[in-house]
C-alpha cells in the first residue's frame, strides 16, 4: 500500500442499511469501526442473518489494532460472534454498556473468554498503533452512544456512528457539541456522518416529547397499559417506568432480550426503577388492572416475540381483556409493515385499544434529520466528507446536502461497500474495489448458503417441485421400475391426478425414442426435463423444479 | 331467508385491502358492488393474483340483478374475468371509463361476447327487481368514480365506494355533495363507508397541489423529465401533460398498460393531449434532452415495469443519462417499500436526480382522511353504519369515528369478510357467517393452489428439500439400489458431501434394523424421514423438507 496515506474501506452499511463495518487503516495500522449485521431480506430465503464479507481482512489480521465499537445495536455488533473468530480476535473497544451487551451476546456463543473488551469513555483517550484514538458523546436510541475520533499523523478522521442530538435527553446526557467545536476548530480532514434519516427535513423531535403522550395515554386508561419497544431503547424503558410510577403503577417485563436488557440496565445503572416497581409476569393477576403495565419485546411484529404471541392468543402468561390499552412505541422497519400491522389488527379483534405511530405521538427516530445533519456538518467543518450509513439513494442526498453546506464537489466520495478510498492531506480518491458482500448465516453454518441454493429455494417457492424417479437396467439402459411421478408445492397431487398421469405418459413416450442415447444418462436426464417442462407450462403455466433421477441396478 | 330484510354479506375487502365484493340483497334480489382482486403478499408464494371465494352465491346466481361497479380501480373490477363465468355472467353497470378499462381486460381474456356491460352515469337511475339503483360521483384516483344509492322497499342503502373530496379536482367534477345532502335529508337507513385512509387526520390535499411540485420541477429540469405514476391516475397524467405544455416539452409514453390506458382515456374524451404533443419512445433522441418528457409505470418498483427496466439498463429504449429527472408520483403500497426504494436507488446510480413522496409534494391520495370521513358521515347521516375496505384496525377506527359523530353503538356493525348482516328499519345485527376467503390464481388455473400447496412452497423456501431415493426387491424388500440423496436449495452439493455421504449411511442403517416390517412402506419412508430429520438438523440446525421415495423392482 501506499506510504503515509489513509486508507478507508467500507466492508458493510454503504448502499444498505445494516451489517455496519469500516475499516480504517494508517500505513500498517487497521482500526475497524463496529461489526453489524444485517436481517435479511424477501430474497433471501430461509437466511437467519446476513453479515459482511471480511475477506479483505484475511491476510491483514496481524494489523488490526483493535475493534472501536459505536454502541451496542445489532447493526452494529451483531457481526462480532462471527467475525472475531476469522480476525485472530483483536481487542475491542465499547462504552460500559454497549460492552454489557457486547458480553451477553458472546457468551451465547461460548467465546466471553477468548475477547478482550476494554470499556471506554468519552473522557478516555488511547493510542492504537500510530493513531490516537478518542470518543465523543451523541444521542440515539439507546445510551452510551459514541462517534469516534482517529487521530493520524496525516489528519484527524471523525466517524459520527449513529447520532441524532436531544438537548433535552432523558438520561441527561446530551451529545458533546463542545468536542464537536473542538475538533472543528482544529482542523478535521474527513468525517464519516450517518445518513440514515437524511430524506426527513426538520429536526428529530426530543425523547422528552414521548413524555406528553405517555402522560396522557395512562391517564385515559382504564385498564392495563402494555408498551411494546425495542428492548434496547433503554430511555423509552426509563420514560415508561416514570410515568408509571406517577399513576401508581406495577411494572412487568416479558419477551427474553426485554428482561435481560433491562436487567443489565438496571445494574450498570442505565436505568433507574424505584424499589418495588417490578413484578413478575406470572403475578399480574394478583392486582387490579389499573395497577399494571406489561413492558415488552414485539414492536416490530416478529412472529415469535412477546407482543405477536399476546395478540395471537398464543402467550403463555398474558391475555387480552377489556379496557387494556396497548403502545406500540416503535415505527416499523421497512419491510415490517404488514407483521407490524397484522399484530395491530389482531390486538384490536382481541379488543384492546391500541394506540401507534401516526395515530399517537409514540416514537422518535433515533437518527439525525436534515437540520441536525447539517449542525454536524458546520461544527465538525471537515476538509473531506463521505456519507455513511444508508441506501444509495440517502448516501446521495446526504452529499448533496454538504455539497449545499459549502463542501467542495471534488471533496466529497460517494462510496459503497468494497470500494478503497485513499485520502491524503491534499485529496481523496476513490482508488480501488476489494471483495465484499453478504455472508449468509443459516442455521449453524456461516456462509456455505451461496446464490445456488438461494436461487433453488426462490424457485422451490414460486412453484414447487417435481420429480421423475425412474430405475433402469445397468447394462442394458431399459427402464425397470418408474417414472414415479412425485411433486411438492406445485399442485395438490389428489386434485391434479390427470395432469399427472399425463405427465408420467410423457416421460414414457420420451424414453422410448431416445436413439441410442439410452444410456447417456446426463442425456436421458435433460430429455426427461425438458419434456416435463414443456408440457407442464402449456397445461399449468408454472415452471415447477423439475428433477428426474435415475437409478440403475 | 328471512323476508322483508336487507342482507348484506360482504365477501371480500372487509378485514383486509383488495379484492373488493359486496353482496346487497332484498328477499329474493342480489345486487353485487365491485369483484376486485388482490395482490398476493409474501405468505402467499408463488400465487399470481386473489381473487374473492364466491361460493356464496353458487347456488343463487338465477337471483343475481346486476353486477355494480364503482370504478376501474383493479381492486374492484380485477376479480370479473374470474368471477363472472361462475355466475352465468349476469350484466354489469359502470360508468364510461370503467367501462372501457373492464373491456380492455374482457378482450383479454376473450369474454368480451359474453358480458353486457351497461353505461351508467351520476345521471341515471335504474330499477333492479325491487330495488332502485342510482349512482353519485366521487373523487378518487382515477376519473369517473362512483358511489351507489340502493333504495329497497324497507330503505336506502348508500356505499360510498373509495372517495376523497376534492373542491378543485383536475377533471373539473367534483364529488355530488349535493346529492349527498338530499340522499341524508331524505334518510338513509345505511352507509358502507371507505376505510382506507382513517387513520390519517386531517383532509387530503387537493389534486391540484401537484400543479405547483410539477411546474417547480420542470422549471429547474436541466433534462428530460420522466415521470412514472399509476397507469389509471388518468388525474396525474392530465398534470404532467399540462405542465408538459407550459414548457413546451414532447411527450413519450413507455409501458403496455400506460399506452393503453392513455389511449383509451384520450378517445372517451377524459384526457386532453394537444396536437403533435405526443411522439413514440423510439423517437425521443430526435429530440434535445429539454424538450422531452417520458410518463411511464412502474411507480411501485414492479420488477418487469418500464421504470424497473430504465432503473436496471435493461429498458428497450431508454437509457438514464446525465441530466434525467425522474419523478415518482406515487407513494409505495404497504409491501412495495423495498422494491420501490431498490428502484430510486439504481436510478440515483445511473446519474439521475431522483424526486418522490417524502422528499417532494408529487402524489397525493385517493382516499379520504379523517375529516372527509367525517364530512361523508355528516352529509348522508345514516340510521346504521358498516365500515368496509380497510384492514380491522382500520375498520375499528372508522367506527369509533362514527361513534363520536353520535351514531349510536348498536347501530355500528364492524363485519369482516363471510359475515351475513341483516338489516330492518328497526335493527341491524351480524347473523351468520357464510363460506369467504381466498381464492388464488396461480399460472392457467384458478383455486387449485390452496393451504397444502403454500405450506409446501413455504417450507422449500426456507431450507430446501432432501430425497432419498431408493430401489428395493418386490418380493424380499432388500435393497437393490440406493439410497441416493438428492437435495436442493437445502447446501450446495459439491460443499457438503461429508454431510450428504454421513446422511446416506444414516438411511442405509435405519433400513438393516426394521423388525419385520421391510414391506410395509409407508412405516419405512416415515423411518427414513425421522432418521433424517433428526440428523440434519442437528447438524445444521435447518429442516429442508424429507421425501423418501422407494420404488419396487
């Protein structure tokens, strides 16, 4: 590589949202900026979850001077349970309680032992190789939140991590506008800034507003309030344990990830949750209803959470009754729309009041809109600037956005994941392209799910299978047994007996005229397919998988 | 059936969006509203089309008077071609325009012979058996909208159909208040009202708001413009070929459904092109960048639209080329989100400056918002009133709204598809629930394709299918040949022979060790399966689905 120049290489979060990974390298130094992964998508069938392709590190591992961690969303440290095992496991660097999550998550997968996680702050400064390293408090939906600063020797590089600002937050804490001043004033060669909420004008209201809307919702209820949110929007947690207490409510926890975040909050002392206030999900009975509130997983109507299952009918401990009012206090994910939705209608057949985004004022973002994008901008004033985090789409607007501040077209890289930017103190330059992608994780086996078995299943769901087994003679290429006719997913076989009989005289009437390729099989094979095809799509129109076997003896 | 009562059953769009099909019937005559289809979602693979299961009426056909159409909208008349053969085609009623869009779709399916579809307008009234017919106009997103007056001997029955209020629509006809203020002083014993966009507060915005976006937008345009929208917001189309003609601009058109319905549109007189205005795709780099605009589909990111095609450079004749403004005048259907958003996102990369809904003011909706909701309520003060077309969260809401308009409680019915409502002077009251649901059209045929088949096509696409295939002795049950595993989209064969090679060994083990029952085969296959299951997923953590086929010789 070359000399005395700064090298960045997005490895996940540039033209996607999710599986977030920078690499950031100083000569031999490589520091990474957090490991995420992404959900997968409709395409991708069956997949449990997709993380990037760090291939590119694989003969760099001996120069990864540590991973810096932004906070503790999966996006954003999702990957690790994956990735450390291939990257020789470098230190990590995290806040208190994004190292807590860090902790859980790597003890599910056995290796707490094998990671160092050194907690960070943003009081701390540490050197990493010939880089000085330091953080910077910002808000978002969930605390300990930091961007970070990497000082090289040739300039200083601000990565903002997910950030809004919240002057008025609900841990008290807001984003460090005097360190962002500061690093403005010094001089910053190039930021990386989150883009994900750049198509929102305006500013993202302030948690405390959520306060207003809580007040007014228990006060209205006539029976239990059940808030469902992310388990890891810890101040919403706080917002909704304050208004509870003012109305003399019991609060109950159900959904795995929601007790246990809220466990780990309460002790690092995220969370404050007067003595008393907690009760079990097995003794809400045991009080009046107006006495209660179920805080809960399930906001994003995932088919196995604790919300989905109250609406289905289908908890274990929780029922719907008259006079329950439920929140959902989260917007859906793109893509989550119609589970969020069907969880909504089915509450409501169960005949709970149910109050959610855009008919109620229950949820902020957690992400920095066009005004606050713009204050980063002008405190932070870089030389350089490249958009992270976001679609291609928003990666755009966002450089528009600085260009429109005053940045200087030729300063400004639109990049995507892959590509290798070099920036000196003179210029930035998009130079090169390395191996990057998703990784599919499916079951227990990281990717060895590849485009083959991806485009079979996609295939397998549009129309099903079906096969044609046949067992012939070794020698003589005759057909013994068979065709047996076999489908899954393509008609109902009891309906469709004729179509299939039918089917099955075709494969007869192929073999018998096979002119002397009887026992090419890979010959016999495709003729069995394309006779089936042909005919299955002049009579169905579909294109099931069509597969013949064949058997000799 | 009870004489001397209204019963209404609705058998599609109650409890969901799409697939509209309302059953109105006075002792012995039916009037049907609407035979809409629905688009299938993600659950559904594989499936083409939804349409209504109308085995209700399989045995009352002799008793159907009409098919009523409100407009052209394929979640109203998409269901005809499907329907209509398994009602004997009984005549349909619809405006000019609608007429014209269900012939197109007639012609298609080459029924056009076989239906009388009888021109309705605002100003006619018909008497069908013993209920008189007459039709008011609406707003809505496609010109020439109506809702119905039914007027039995026992009182009026109003459905709205889908409406907005629009003072100062495009067309210059706005929706018949005045009829709805007499139809509500003469009294209306019940309205079906439109659901879809309760839960928004406020009014929507006029049609005409899009003027000053579209004028603003062209003015800066340095290039071509390409606006893509809905083939039936003929509304829209009229703006973009108004403004097109402000700055003296060329319009092509591109996507088979665009040229159609503009075609159609122009000669029934509902759209106003200028002489020489229009010119082919094929023609359009005769022109310079600035004097050309493209209106074309896709607004909804479908894979084979022409702004799919434009955004892949995989478009016939249009290439995205420095200085295209493309304009998306629409907002994405709840499910489209994604493909939507891939296709702003390839756009952006091929160079153009991409404007939609969120970012700009390009599309307005077709549907009511809370305060029309309340003015609909206001003008026709129904006796009793049944929310339709919305999902029941929706559905709820606009009851609670009437509610709050001082319709009394027991006179509000929220019914969902199936259930048979009945309806006195005195009463209305849910009686029973008939045979509803749907019905899927997948390729050639219609309602073959049902929960077996899906739940088959769902596991496949999740992880796969594994074979194993096996040729035993008629007479002995030894095996001859085999097992062969076969699998597909379940791993990569060539990745996972250890896998595979151990599975076989596993099935030829569970064969030595029957117990006397080697002939019987379904208690082999089964054993063959458990051994497998049990296997692979601990292995693998996946469950491909297990098909043991043995074949005797």
């Amino acid at each position: 590589m070359t000399k005395g120049k700064i090298r960045i290489v997005p490895l996940g979060g540039l033209g996607e949202v999710g599986k977030n990974m920078m690499v950031v390298e100083y000569n031999d130094d490589i520091l990474i900026v957090d490991v995420g992964v992404m959900f997968p998508d409709d395409e991708m069938f069956g997949v449990d979850l997709v993380i990037p392709d760090a291939s590119y590190l694989a003969d760099k591992k001996h120069r990864i001077r540590g991973i810096l961690i932004t906070h503790g969303h999966e996006d954003h440290v999702g990957g690790l349970p994956y990735i450390l095992p291939m990257l020789n496991f470098p230190p990590l660097f995290a806040t208190r309680l994004t190292q807590g999550l860090i902790q859980v998550k790597l003890k599910e997968h056995r290796m707490l032992d094998k990671v160092a996680i050194n907690v960070i702050s943003p009081e701390v400064s540490l050197q990493l190789g010939e880089c000085g390293v330091e953080f910077f408090r910002v808000n978002h939906s969930i605390p300990d939140a930091v961007g970070i600063v990497i000082r090289t020797p040739l300039g200083t590089v601000v990565h903002t991590g997910d950030y809004k600002f919240d002057y008025t937050p609900i841990d008290g804490k807001p984003a460090d506008l005097g360190t962002l001043g500061r690093l403005g004033n010094e001089g910053v060669l190039l930021m990386l800034g989150d883009s994900t909420r750049v198509e929102s004008p305006g500013y993202t209201p302030s948690e405390r507003v959520i306060n207003d809307s809580l007040d007014k919702i228990f006060a209205n209820a006539p029976g239990r309030v059940i808030v469902a949110t992310f388990a890891s929007l810890i101040s919403r947690v706080q917002q909704v344990v304050d208004t509870a207490e003012r109305y003399e409510r019991f609060v109950a926890l159900t959904g795995r990830s929601m007790i246990n975040n809220v466990q780990m909050a309460i002790e690092l002392g995220y969370l404050r949750v007067p003595k008393g206030m907690l009760i079990r999900a097995e003794d809400i009975n045991k009080f009046n209803p107006e006495q209660i509130v179920v805080i809960c997983t399930g906001s994003q109507g995932e088919p196995t959470s604790a919300l989905t299952r109250i609406a289905n009918q289908d908890h274990r401990l929780i029922r719907i009754q008259e006079g329950d009012t439920v929140i959902l206090s989260a917007t859906p994910v793109p893509g989550n729309e119609k589970m969020v939705h069907r969880t909504i209608n089915n509450l409501f057949k169960q005949g709970a009041d149910v109050l959610y985004q855009g008919l109620s004022n229950v949820h902020v973002s957690g992400h920095a809109a066009q005004e606050e994008l713009k204050l980063m901008l002008s405190l932070v004033r870089p030389k350089f600037f490249m958009p992270i985090h976001g679609e291609y789409r928003q990666l755009i607007l966002h450089a528009k956005l600085a260009y429109s501040l005053g940045i200087a077209e030729e300063n400004i890289v639109v990049a995507e994941d892959g590509d290798v930017i070099e920036v000196s103190p003179e210029r930035i330059d998009l130079v090169d392209h390395v191996t990057s992608g998703n990784v599919y994780v499916d079951g227990l086996s990281v990717g060895d799910v590849g485009q083959i078995v991806l485009r079979d299943r996609k295939v397998l769901s549009q129309d099903g299978i079906l096969m044609a087994v046949l067992t012939v003679d070794k020698e003589t290429g005759a057909p013994i047994a068979g065709p047996d006719i076999v489908t899954r997913g393509f008609v109902y076989m009891r309906d469709a007996e004729e179509l299939l009989a039918n089917a099955r005289e075709r494969v007869v009437a192929s073999l018998s005229n096979l002119n002397g390729h009887s026992s090419d099989w890979s010959f016999v094979k495709d003729k069995i397919k394309s006779t089936l095809s042909e005919y299955l799509y002049e009579k169905t129109r579909r294109r099931p998988m069509i597969l013949p076997v064949v058997m000799e003896v």
